[in-house]
C-alpha cells in the first residue's frame, strides 16, 4: 500500500506521531505550540495531528540533521518550497491554456 493510499488528513495522536518519526512527545507539543505544525480540533483536549505532518516533520528533522537549520526556519524552508510548487503548478497550468489557445 502506498503513501497516496492515506487519507492525509486522517487524525493522528501526538503520540503516534512522535513514534512514527522517532521523537518525543515533547518536541511535538513544543512545535504545535509554537505554531510551526499543523493541528486538528477534537472533542477532547487531545492534541491531534493530520498524518501529513509526519512527513512535514520528516522533512524538518532532515534539514536541521543535514543542514543544521532550526526548526523555525524548517517551518520557513517548507512553506516556500510549497508556495514554488504551487506557483510551478500554476505555470504549467497557463502553459497549457495558451498551447491549447493557438
């Protein structure tokens, strides 16, 4: 079963999330926190998390390992890679919308 077989928004516990990507629970408060990590709203006090931040915090515990970048200018170096992917995405887009208008 691939990846893209995952609902991504599918709620995981800080707890599972913590597990997946080898850190502790306290980092992954610490992150939610502060803003840097993306978190559900549940009926109870229970810190959720949508399944593709495991794979955002994936993403940021490369960076600092490799690059030695905090996880606050992680969060940045992600955000930008997306806005370039969706600008990317939206210039494909227009491409094909002129070769199809000539």
């Amino acid at each position: 079963m691939g990846q893209r077989d995952f609902d991504m928004d599918e709620p995981l516990t800080c707890e599972a999330v913590a597990e997946r990507i080898g850190a502790r629970r306290s980092l992954i408060v610490l992150l939610a926190r502060a803003g840097l990590i993306e978190t559900l709203h549940s009926e109870s006090s229970e810190l959720l998390l949508p399944r593709r931040v495991v794979m955002q915090l994936r993403r940021m515990q490369r960076l600092r390992r490799d690059l030695g970048v905090n996880f606050s200018g992680a969060a940045v170096i992600l955000d930008l890679v997306r806005r370039i992917e969706d600008l990317n995405s939206e210039l494909i887009e227009m491409r094909r919308r002129v070769i199809s208008d000539e």
